[in-house]
C-alpha cells in the first residue's frame, strides 16, 4: 500500500511539474535524483547509533588493541606511526592515491588554461 501512495505521488508530481509548472524533463530527472539523494543520506542517518552509546562502534577493543600491544606487534616505538603504517597501511595507501590524483586533476586543469 505504502508502494503504491508513493508511485501516485510520483506520478502526480511529474504531471504537475511537466504540464503545469512547464518543467523540462532534465531538470525531472535532476530533480528526483537529488530527492532519492537526500533521502537516501536522511535514511542513513536515521539508522546511526545514538550518540555515546555502548555499542557504538567507537567503542570496541580495536584501539585498546592499538594501545596496549602495537609496540610488539609491530616494533614501532611511536603508536601513531605504527597504526598508520603497519595497521591501516592500505587506507592510508588509498588516501595518498586519491590526493595524488586530485593535485594531479587540478594542476592538468589549471594548465590547459
């Protein structure tokens, strides 16, 4: 039923927009993508865990683990360092790929100019 009350909203939208309003149909498109956007990101969320609850992810054992055995584990006197490079090495891999071709983008950009 609830399918059904939203495809008739669709539906009653377009044709006001369309005929009424005298909305193109690119601008539509643009229009309904930017709301199943937003819907999408307000959906997710709603779905997040409360702030300071137990549960949330923040709170686990993976940082303890980081602080209490990061030294033996990875022989690195600075914990910092030692998360970053031997931890989440291929995150931080991911971050220096994705910088190194956004300055890449620009400075392409800023040179065909």
């Amino acid at each position: 039923m609830l399918y059904a009350l939203a495809a008739l909203f669709i539906i009653i939208l377009t044709f006001f927009l369309r005929f009424i309003v005298g909305v193109d149909s690119r601008t539509l498109v643009t229009l309904y993508l930017l709301g199943f956007i937003i819907f999408l990101l307000s959906f997710t969320v709603a779905e997040m865990p409360t702030f300071g609850s137990l549960d949330n992810p923040t709170f686990n054992e993976v940082p303890r683990r980081y602080l209490e055995q990061g030294v033996e584990e990875t022989g690195a006197v600075n914990i910092v360092s030692s998360v970053i490079i031997d931890y989440r090495a291929f995150d931080t891999l991911g971050e220096a790929t994705v910088l190194f071709v956004a300055i890449a983008a620009v400075v392409a950009t800023l040179r065909s100019h």
